[in-house]
C-alpha cells in the first residue's frame, strides 16, 4: 500500500474524531513526531501499529488501509443498488393499471 494514501487515511479519520495528533501518539506510546510522520506518510507502519492506530480510533483495520480504488468501487457498487431500485419502483408504476 502506498504510505502516503495510508497517511492521508489515518490523517482524515483522526481528524473526524476531533482528536490531536499528540493524543494519539502518548495514546500509541510513541512521540508525536513519530505518528506527525506517520501521518505525512515518510515511514512504514507495522501491522502491529495500524492495529494499535485502528484500536485508538475504534475502528476496522479496513478504513485505514482502504485506498481510492475500494472507495470508487463501493460508490459505484452503491449507484447500481440505487439504479436497481430505481428499475424496480418505475416497474412497480408501469404495471400499475388503472
């Protein structure tokens, strides 16, 4: 995985969760200098790591990890659903009779 897209992933949901980068890092046992360069994407993160991070955040080892491509195919997964369901309802009104 690209390390600046894992950065850029921690850095939006640390962000989200209104928590400062030295929170998390005295939560991590790490300096924040450490986790600042983990988030600017400069150093691998051992699985061990992004499993503490996910733990500190409270969320799956999957949005941290997730790239761009798994956002557009679940967005584009979502549009079929939405599309599907619009064929159905205009379905449901055509074979309506009056």
């Amino acid at each position: 995985m690209d390390l600046k897209q894992l950065g850029n992933n921690i850095f939006k949901i640390r962000r989200s969760l209104n928590l400062t980068q030295e929170s998390v890092a005295l939560d991590l046992n790490i300096s924040s200098t450490a986790y600042a360069k983990i988030e600017r994407g400069e150093t691998n993160v051992s699985f061990l790591r992004l499993v503490q991070i996910a733990d500190c955040f409270n969320v799956d080892l999957e949005d941290l990890i997730k790239t761009d491509k798994d956002v557009q195919m679940h967005d584009i997964a979502s549009d079929i659903l939405q599309i599907k369901n619009e064929i159905h309802s205009i379905k449901q009104i055509l074979s309506f009779k009056i």
